[in-house]
C-alpha cells in the first residue's frame, strides 16, 4: 500500500445519503447509525452536495432547529464534474488516483472528506482518516 496506492480500496461505495428534504435530524442519524461523517445529498436521483459534520455543527451552532431545517441548507451545493463542465464542482477525484494526490486535493481544497467516481458511475467518499489508514498500510 502506501502514498502511491490507488484510493478505490479506501472509498466508501455504499455511502448514506440523504435527500434534499430530510431533515437534519434525519442527517445526523444517518451519520450515526453508518458511523461516518459526511453524506452525499441527493435530489432526482442525482448527488446535489455534501454533508459533512462540520456542515451539520454550523447549522446547529446557528440554532437551526433539526426537524424543520432540511438538510440542503446546510449542505455543500455541488455537482460531480462529468463530460461537461459544472458550475460548482465538488471537490472530488477518481478512484484510480493515488493517495498522495487525494491528499494534496483535499488540503487544497480545505476538507476532510471527498466524493469519488469510479469506472462505473458510481459515487463514494473518502475520509482524510480512511486515506491515511491507506497510506501506513
């Protein structure tokens, strides 16, 4: 393993997500009961965004209340970058990249988890935790 190591072995395939309307308490038992920080938000059966913990800490440090807050408005608006471009490009790689560059992605773009695309249209994410596990292995 180790910094050269393709990042698909440290990708969360089957990552919650929730729907742009769920609540945000919906959000944090999601989180909860998957034991991850971060999940995709959905809307048409299409990733919309990101939610991560910290999203969710500023929503409830502005004393957003969790039933009636959805959870778009504390996600990060984003669309995956495909062949055409996007407006708002997640911070996102592709599974076969390295965890060297995963890395120099995410501190680049001031976070701690990250969508990826794999061969097959899918979408994961990798936590900054689960690519250093990668990286001493």
């Amino acid at each position: 393993m180790g910094m050269n190591s393709e990042i698909e072995s440290a990708v969360n395939w089957d990552a919650e997500g929730v729907n742009m309307g769920d609540s945000i308490r919906v959000a944090i038992q999601k989180m909860s009961s998957s034991k991850t920080s971060a999940l995709t938000v959905i809307s048409g059966g299409k990733v919309v965004g990101v939610l991560t913990d910290m999203d969710l800490m500023m929503c409830i440090d502005e004393k957003k209340d969790f039933d009636k807050t959805n959870a778009s408005a504390c996600m990060t608006p984003c669309e995956i970058v495909g062949t055409e471009r996007s407006k708002t490009p997640c911070v996102q790689l592709d599974a076969s990249q390295s965890v060297a560059d995963a890395l120099g992605v995410m501190t680049l773009g001031g976070v701690h988890n990250m969508l990826v695309t794999g061969t097959d249209e899918r979408i994961g994410i990798v936590s900054i935790v689960d690519l250093l596990k990668l990286a001493i292995s």
